[in-house]
C-alpha cells in the first residue's frame, strides 16, 4: 500500500512517518512531501497513491472543491484528512464529496493506525487501470523505427479506438511528430520535466500536441543542451501518470541506451527492436539482444519487427531467426514510394494510403495487439470435422 502524508509543515510529515513506523501499522511504503491542498492534484497524479494523508489546519469550502475534483478523477484514491476541530457540517460535506477520514489534531496514532487498518481492505481490493506499453528502438540508424512507432500509434488510436500517448525519447535528435503532424511543438519532454512538481493529467495532456482527439505526442526536447535536462526520475513520473491516462503508451527511445531511456524500457511491457534484412542490421540487432539481456530484460519481452521486409533477398526470414536465435514477431513489407510521401508531407501512411501494403501491415499488428493474433484454420479437414 502506498501512503503519501502531504502537509506544509516539515514536522507533522516526521510525525505522521513516526506513527507508522510502528509495528502494529499496515504494510506500506510511506512518501513524505511538502504542500497543501493545492498540491493534491499533482500528487495524486503524478505519484498515484493508495491513500494521502493530508493535513490541512482549516479546511472549507474552496478546498471541498478540490478533494471532490481530484476523487472523481482517481476513484480508487483514499483520502483522510488532519485537521483542527471540524464542525459536523463540513464533516458531512467532506464525506459527500468522497473523504475517507477526518482525524483532529492533535494526531493520535492509535487513531492513525485505526483509521490506516479502516482503508487496508478497500486498497487491496482495487487497483488503477494500466496502459500497456510498447517500446521501440532502432537496431540500426535507419531502421525506420520512428516511423513505425509513430504510425503504429496511429493505428491503435484511429483503426482500434484506443487512448494513445507516442513519448519522444529519442532525447538528442527526435523528430517524431513530424511524422504525424506539421504542427511545430510548443512545449517538450525538456518543459515537462522542468515543472515535474507540478505535473497532474491536465498539464500532461496540455503538453501534447493532439493529433487526434484520442492520440498525443510529447515531443523530445529542441536542442542537445535541453535534453540533459530530462533525468531517469522525470521519465519515471511521466510515464507513471501516463499510465493511468491511456490504454497504450508508445515509446520511441533511439538507439543510444543511456540512464533515462533505461528507465524507459523498464516500464515496458514489449521492446521490438527494428531492423532490415542485410547484415549490418542483423549484427547491430545480435549486439542490441545481447545489451538488452544484460539489462535484465527477458527474450519473451522482446519482439523483433523485420521492416522493408521483401521474399526472396539474397538474406531469408529464417536466415535471421537462425542468427539471432530468435522468432521474428512481424514483418513489414518494402513500399518505398507511399513511406516516402507520408514522411516527406509528415502525414499518417494510413491517411494518405489507406490501402497500400504498409498500412494494411500495421492495421494488422495494431489488431493483434488489441485482440490478440488470431487462430488460424487448420485446414479442409479439421474445418469438416468441426461441421459434420
């Protein structure tokens, strides 16, 4: 369980640490931070805790607004509050609008703990919805990672009617708005990460530049000197808030693993790394497999996607598998002219070309994702006996 004891005063967050530290307190893992009810909104957002301790002197009915808002937005949240003798109005406005607890100062920790032990169940018996996340990284400059990222997003949000958010980590050269929209960026992963302490859902999603009403982009930072800014913690909080936003979280991460974009891949659920079928790409992704592996992450996290796939090259599908000891989850096929056209007009291929064999690819693998791959026949025979 996760608790945060929110309260402008240094002493009474000790305090409240203090209390459950004791060993007749619930398991939890306590996050002590500095603020008033202003900061609830971020909080809750941003940290996505179990139960928020908050103490608050005089409480009215500016901050009812407050609680209520934030409750309606995180259903799961258990809210208590500390406070100075309250009246019973204000007792039963503050259960009204989905307070927990109201406990008076000066805290007793008998009290605390009781009311911590009230929540234990309530806590245990839900949990927030999660996005699932999809990690992409180039085995190769050039692999055309970016641009399946991108559309693939595009493809879950427009094609399966998924919430989408497509996170830019290629922290030094990305560019992957530009390959959905001509909309220049107004703010980035770097301004975002600047104003951590004040990140909730709504400054998260006024950071994006929407492409659909149900698919954001946050853009990598403008320049190299920005992008040093954005640290593996900024990443964590954004991802984690993300989370609980979206059904899918696209990432493109770029190839050069660094601590943040590590923290990146920790958050996902599936990294495919992209590659071409020649033989620089198949050694660099023998050595991506191999760093990947050595980070912890298990072959069965990790789905290969062959891109410009053609039949018949001088290098075969299993010529590949057999190299890197390794299934190819999917393939996208060589379409060098609709690509081209949708990069250079920074247009969704699947806008411009809905029926070319790239569009056709990634609807597919955007279904497979969703509803997951489908059974195939098994043939005349099985298919007469199912019928007879």
């Amino acid at each position: 369980m996760k608790i945060v004891a929110l309260s402008t005063d240094k002493l009474y967050v000790e305090q409240v640490r203090q209390m459950l530290a004791s060993d007749d307190a619930p398991a939890h893992t306590l996050l002590p931070l500095e603020g008033g009810a202003d900061r609830l909104a971020a909080v809750a957002d941003q940290h996505q805790p179990d139960v928020v301790i908050l103490d608050i002197p005089h409480p009215g009915t500016a901050e009812l607004g407050m609680f209520e808002q934030v409750l309606m937005r995180h259903p799961n949240l258990v809210l208590l509050l500390i406070c100075d003798s309250a009246q019973p109005e204000f007792l039963i406005s503050a259960m009204r609008v989905g307070v927990r607890d109201v406990l008076q100062r000066p805290l007793e920790r008998e009290a605390l703990i009781a009311a911590i032990r009230r929540v234990t169940h309530k806590v245990a018996m839900t949990g927030a919805a999660k996005a699932k996340t999809l990690a992409f990284i180039p085995c190769k400059g050039g692999s055309g990672a970016t641009f399946l990222a991108a559309n693939l997003a595009y493809a879950l949000a427009v094609e399966e009617n998924r919430k989408v958010a497509l996170f830019d980590l290629n922290l030094q050269f990305g560019d992957a708005v530009l390959f959905l929209s001509d909309r220049i960026p107004t703010t980035t992963l770097a301004d975002v990460a600047r104003g951590i302490d004040r990140l909730d859902a709504s400054l998260l999603a006024a950071s994006m530049v929407h492409v659909t009403p149900n698919l954001g982009v946050l853009a990598a930072p403008d320049n190299p000197e920005r992008a040093m800014e954005v640290l593996p913690e900024h990443i964590e909080a954004v991802l984690n808030l993300a989370a609980t936003q979206y059904d899918y979280l696209i990432l493109d991460v770029g190839r050069t693993l660094v601590a943040a974009s590590i923290k990146a891949l920790d958050h996902a659920d599936v990294i495919f790394p992209v590659l071409q079928e020649t033989l620089p790409f198949i050694r660099d992704a023998k050595r991506l497999i191999n760093t990947l592996e050595s980070l912890g992450y298990s072959r069965q996290k990790i789905h290969l996607l062959v891109n410009r796939f053609e039949s018949g090259g001088d290098i075969r599908l299993d010529d590949v598998e057999r190299t890197l000891e390794m299934k190819v989850y999917a393939t996208i096929p060589n379409s060098f002219q609709a690509v081209s056209a949708s990069v250079n007009q920074g247009m969704p291929i699947m806008k411009m070309a809905k029926h070319d064999d790239v569009s056709k690819s990634l609807c597919h693998l955007a279904h497979e994702l969703v509803h997951g791959p489908a059974h195939k026949s098994d043939g005349w025979l099985a298919h007469l006996l199912h019928h007879a």
